[in-house]
C-alpha cells in the first residue's frame, strides 16, 4: 500500500486492514527505530480518554512530545461535558477544532467508529470496549517482530479472558492473515466469541480451544496472556468465580521450548507472578517501550511527515 493513503486515514480496528498494510505499517514503525527530531511541530494530539489508562495515555502522549507536537485532553469523563449530557458526537464535534487528530478510548463497543464519522481529523482507536484496540495490536505484532524475526507461522497461545479482552480480539485477527496457529486457553465462561472463531475458520487458521496450559503443545512461540478484567464483568459474582483461574509463574513456562516469546499487555494482577520477569522471554517490558516508537510512526503517518 502506497504510504500516502494512510494520511489523514482513521485507525479504527485491525479489520480494516489486510496483510499488506500491516506490513506498510510495521515498516513505517521500523523506520522510527531511527527517525529522531521534531518532524511534527505545530501539530497538537488530542488525548480523550473517558475511561482509565495508564500505557496507551502517556505512551501517545509521549510519542507527541518526542515528535516536537503538543498534547491537550483529559483522563476521565467525569471532566468533560458528558458528565452534563452532551453526546460524543458533539463532544468531538467540538474537540476537533482544537486539534490535527485525537486518540479516543471510550468504554462503548463502536465509539471510536461514530467519532471517525463526526470528525474532520484523523481519528486513532485507543480502546472501545470490549472492541478494538489496533494500536495495541501494532505494537504487538512489532514486538513479535522484534524478539522472533517473523509474523508468519507461528505458534501462540492467549491465555485469560478471551470474552472481553480487546487486546486479543485485535490481535488474533491479524496473526490469522499470516498463517499462524492458535490454542485459546480460558475458562468457558470467558472463551473467545463465536463471530471470532468464525473469521478464524473463514481464514482457515488452526486453532484449538482448551482450558488448561498444560494442554498446548511445548514448541510453542508466542505466550500472550491477558488479565481477566473486573470492569468489564456485568455481574461481580461472575468476575469472583474466574478472577484467579490462570496464575502463571516461571514453573508454570519451564515445559515450553526456549524460543518462547511471553507477553501480556498490561497491567497485570495474580495472573503473571513477577519471577517471570527474570525469563529470557519476557517481553511485556519491551512491549511498553515498543508502544512510544509505533505510536510515534502513527501520528507521523497520518499526518503527512513521513515519506516514501
């Protein structure tokens, strides 16, 4: 895909994109290993947050102010007029003229979409939902990458809520339009959604639903584990029932091949004990410092700084 395309583009789901753009765009991210200097002075992100964040808020912010830009916004919606009973389409329609593009989380499944539709100015997905979280998947797939030289054929395991988890639901996708394998290791109250296993089957991906790790195979690459997610439970007592139902230590990873590749996208609880941060495959770490260089190549892209 010509790089031109994508400026002024919305980055909204990991559905929008096939193979041959996300390879465009880990290129691009590539590039930034070495691209220093402020290549978007002048420009202003708009950092809307209406629900709590911690690595995509800063991590966006920092990638801003590292380009020579600026940041506005807030964290939380209790500060904006929503809190009076504005609509998002107004909300945005008001924030973009104070901006050259924004990153929106918002806990509403399609949120991100609706703001692309009122906005005049590029439009980045930092999280809707139990949706989409592209970004994230990018600076995933960058890892992946990084610590095993390719994103095709790969073994993965994502382990933990797979019902809720964003994070895997974006990413799965992707690793299916690269022939990669799959065990999704849950509880069954919090398997992978049906309309994911179709896409996966549609895409001809392998892929086997077990509850115990011990059930995936040892030659495994990639271990991606998510935390299980108290907000997003509509009923507590669900939550209690599966809160601890996967608590990882180094133990628990010794079966397992050592090229394995060990990720989580943070933050974690009782799922990812820390003596596994001494694992020569940890990479979550790497992650975080992954997510300011592809956030940077990100606003540079649709912005217009950087060139073929």
């Amino acid at each position: 895909m010509n790089r031109a395309q994508f400026v002024g583009a919305d980055i909204l789901s990991m559905r929008d994109f096939d193979k041959n753009q996300i390879l465009t765009l880990l290129e691009v991210c590539k590039e930034f290993e070495r691209v220093q200097g402020p290549i978007l002075q002048g420009k202003i992100l708009g950092s809307f947050f209406f629900e709590p964040s911690t690595r995509t808020r800063l991590s966006f912010e920092c990638a801003m102010n590292r380009l020579g830009g600026r940041t506005i916004g807030f964290a939380e919606a209790q500060s904006t007029s929503s809190s009076k009973g504005e609509s998002l389409w107004d909300t945005i329609k008001v924030a973009e003229s104070y901006c050259d593009i924004m990153v929106l989380r918002h806990p509403q499944e399609g949120a991100a979409r609706l703001a692309a539709e009122a906005s005049a100015i590029p439009v980045i997905n930092g999280g809707d939902g139990a949706n989409q979280h592209p970004t994230q998947t990018l600076l995933d797939l960058y890892t992946i990458l990084r610590r095993a030289g390719r994103i095709d054929r790969l073994k993965v395991a994502m382990v933990g809520d797979l019902k809720y988890g964003r994070t895997v639901h974006s990413l799965i996708r992707s690793l299916a339009l690269f022939q990669c394998s799959f065990w999704l290791v849950s509880p069954p109250p919090l398997s992978m959604p049906e309309d994911f296993l179709e896409d996966l089957a549609d895409q001809g991906a392998e892929c086997e639903e077990v509850t115990d790790l011990g059930d995936v195979d040892s030659d495994l690459d990639i271990l991606y584990v998510t935390r299980i997610q108290r907000e997003r439970f509509p009923d507590p007592l669900e939550y209690e029932r599966v809160r601890n139902a996967y608590e990882l230590t180094a133990n628990s990873v010794e079966r397992f091949e050592s090229r394995l590749t060990i990720m989580h996208p943070l933050p974690r609880n009782t799922e990812l004990d820390r003596s596994l941060d001494q694992h020569p495959g940890a990479a979550y770490f790497d992650q975080v410092k992954n997510g300011v260089l592809v956030r940077k190549a990100i606003l540079a892209l649709l912005l217009g700084a950087v060139s073929e």
